[in-house]
C-alpha cells in the first residue's frame, strides 16, 4: 500500500496544480501531464468539450477519493502527516471550483500549463466527489477555520448554481460553462436510482456547513422523493464507481439528516449494497491475479492526439470525439484494478460494518501485485481509499485471518461466482 502511495504522489500528483491526472505517458517524471492539451486546444474544445481521453478529465474525481483515503489514514492511524496531504489536495479543490469566470462550475480539471485553462464541459461525478471530499475535510480534525470558510463560500456558489439551472427548462440538468446543456448534467427528473440523492446531498451539505436555512428548505424540497427513488437500486446493476458514490451520498445523508427515520433508511440502503459489492471486489481481484491479468495492467497509454477517437455524440451543439489512448479492450488496465478497491470502499463506507478478512487480504495483495514501474492508470487511488478504509475504527479487521468473517450467504455466493 505504500508503493500504492508513493505512486498516487510521485507519478499522478502535480504541484503546479495540486491535482491527480489520471494516466501517463511514458516514464519521465512529468508522463501525466506532459501531453496534456495545450491552453489554446483547450479553449476551443479540442479534442472534445470535456477533455475526455486527454488526462485532465476525472482530476476532481480523484481528489474527492484521495482526499477520503487521507482522512480515513487519519482516523485510523492518528497521523498528524495527514494534514499536509489533505492540505495539498484542497488546494487543488479549491483551484478548480474557483478557476471558472461562472460562480459555481466546478471543472474536470485545470492543467498546470497555465494553471487556469480547462474545458467548458464537466459531470454530476465531478460534482458528488468534490462535495463528499469537501465534506470530509471540513467535518475532520485536519481542516482549519481557513478551509471550512473556503469550503463554505464555494458550496453556496454551487448551490446557487444548481437552484438557478436544474430546473425543468433546462431538463433538470447544470449547464456547461458557455451556458449550454452538456453531456452528464442531469441532476433531478428522470435519473437512475443511484443518482437522485445527489442534489439533495449538496443542499443537505451546504445547510449543514453555513447554517442558512434556505438550504435546508432546498433539501427537504427533494430529499423525499430522492429516498424514494434511491429505494429502487439494484446492486450490481451498473459500474461500481456509481455504487461508491451513491454510498456517498447515502453516508452524507446518514451522518447529517436530524430525522431518525430517514438515517435509519439510508443506513438500510447502505448495508444492502456493502456485501454484494464487496463480493464483487474478491471476484475482481481473483481475476486480476493471473498472468493474463498482469499484462492488463502494463497496457501502455499514447498521447491522445495519437489515439484512435469515438464519436460519443452531440450535446449543446458541440460534437464529442473522445480519444481511446489505451488499448481499448475495455481499458482492462483501469476498470477492473479500480472495480477492486471501489467495491470494498462500498462496503467499508458503510457505518459500523467490518470488512471481511478475505477481501481485506485480496485488496493487499491485489495492491501488491501491480508493478508500479509499469503500471499506468490511477486505479490504484481506490486501492489506497479502501484499505484506509477499513483500517479506520469503524471497519478494523478483527485479528482472525480467512474467512470467518464471511456470513453464510457470502460465502454461497462466493463459491457461485468461482464456480
């Protein structure tokens, strides 16, 4: 897990920025950004109005997973190190959501070029893992009153923005920078049962840190509904980094909501999704440790103007061309490595739940077995979030190795998915 660590810092992090580029390109020092778009590229939307494929796209994702993998070291180990680190990506956070002329958009990331260009386009992900990084700065013992005031300013400028867009004018979607609707911006109406508690989760989020009570009359608004609709999701029906957010949004409500009722039904939610995914996490990792799997996590990453790109469609009157810099092959480098560590965060974010020994022990070992040397994607930040994770009180390993831990439904549903 420190080779995991050490990775995520010295290879992904940049400090013009303070932000984590999710692949590189090479083995220089500087492979996460040094094909990243120029500024002018930038301004005109090339390759594509969000920067997807570039490097730059998912910097704010990986901020709200680091910046929880950090607390969650603090809250294990008592670390005062930790405030450094958790310092450093809120600079990044706090560049991103201040860069934009338009109070409230939050971009994918900023490049260290100019420490100010980035695309007009953005994503609710973007969004809900900020807010749940910013949540878990400003409710630790690592933020000061600098921070919390800074986390507080920027929340109400988001919140404004999305009272003032999602509305059914605009199809319930944030708009993009220049005013248009974008690709993933939808945030109420008709969303996937994973996705409805977002807007309540920054409403409930921006009440909670400032006090003011139009934010509050804002969450209740939605929360209801939003419940209602969260009550429908399947487990396994989508990609995990959904499930982990939606787990997010769940933990949010569950830690700050002031109705017992509505904490209880969020914390019902969340021990539904926490064993299947776990499940999934031991199946992934057991697949990843193959030798056919160690290939997949040496595939090598092109600049994305040598990239094969994908029309992924038109939103707002702009095209989308997305660059595939990987061999595509589903991106068998990423997905499957990040699936491992984001199906235990599910399960560890879920308040008062061990995990078991043995998804513990594959998480080890699954960290264990990347070559960092050759390895070139940031999957492995969902390595470190998960067993900081479970390391910290509320999900500790019991000191009994195997696989004790496992109930009895696990384990039939274990030796189903090996069979």
């Amino acid at each position: 897990m420190e080779n995991a660590w050490n990775f995520i810092w010295t290879r992904l992090f940049d400090e013009r920025t303070s932000m984590f580029y999710n692949h590189l390109v090479g083995d220089e020092a500087d492979a996460a950004t040094k094909t990243l778009p120029e500024p002018a590229l930038i301004r005109l939307g090339i390759p594509n109005p969000g920067g997807y494929g570039t490097g730059m796209e998912d910097c704010m994702l990986n901020a709200g997973l680091m910046m929880d993998a950090v607390v969650a070291r603090y809250e294990a180990a008592g670390d005062e190190g930790m405030r450094e680190y958790a310092a450093k990506i809120w600079r990044g956070m706090e560049l991103d959501a201040s860069v934009s002329p338009k109070k409230g958009f939050l971009p994918r990331g900023v490049t260290p070029a100019d420490c100010r260009s980035h695309y007009i386009d953005t994503s609710r992900d973007q969004y809900t893992n900020w807010w749940y990084g910013a949540y878990r700065l400003y409710f630790s013992g690592l933020s000061d009153e600098e921070q919390r005031g800074s986390i507080r300013r920027l929340l109400t400028g988001m919140a404004e923005k999305m009272e003032r867009e999602v509305i059914p004018e605009n199809g319930w979607s944030f708009l993009r920078e220049d005013g248009e609707r974008g690709f993933v911006g939808q945030m109420w109406g008709d969303v996937g049962p994973h996705e409805a508690l977002r807007l309540p989760m920054l409403y409930l989020l921006t009440w909670k840190t400032t006090g003011d009570p139009h934010w509050q009359e804002m969450y209740l608004r939605y929360r209801d509904e939003a419940l209602e609709k969260t009550l429908g999701y399947v487990p396994l029906s989508g990609p995990t980094y959904a499930a982990l957010q939606l787990q997010y949004s769940l933990r949010l409500v569950t830690d700050l909501d002031e109705d017992p009722a509505v904490r209880e039904t969020c914390l019902s939610l969340m021990r539904k999704n926490a064993e299947p995914y776990e499940v999934m996490a031991v199946r992934q990792a057991e697949q990843i440790m193959t030798p056919e799997g160690a290939e997949w996590l040496r595939i090598p990453y092109v600049s994305w103007k040598k990239a094969k790109a994908r029309y992924a469609g038109c939103w707002g009157g702009k095209a989308y061309y997305v660059p595939e810099p990987s061999d595509f092959r589903e991106h068998q480098s990423y997905y499957p490595l990040r699936a491992v560590g984001e199906g235990i965060a599910v399960a560890a974010t879920c308040p008062g739940r061990q995990a078991a020994d043995l998804s513990f022990e594959k998480l080890c070992q699954t960290a264990d077995f990347v070559d960092y040397g050759l390895h070139r994607t940031c999957a492995p930040i969902a390595l470190v979030e998960a067993y900081w994770l479970v390391r910290r009180g509320e999900g500790l390993m019991s000191e009994t190795r195997g696989v004790t831990n496992l109930g009895t439904g696990q384990k039939k549903h274990l030796r189903r998915l090996r069979s």
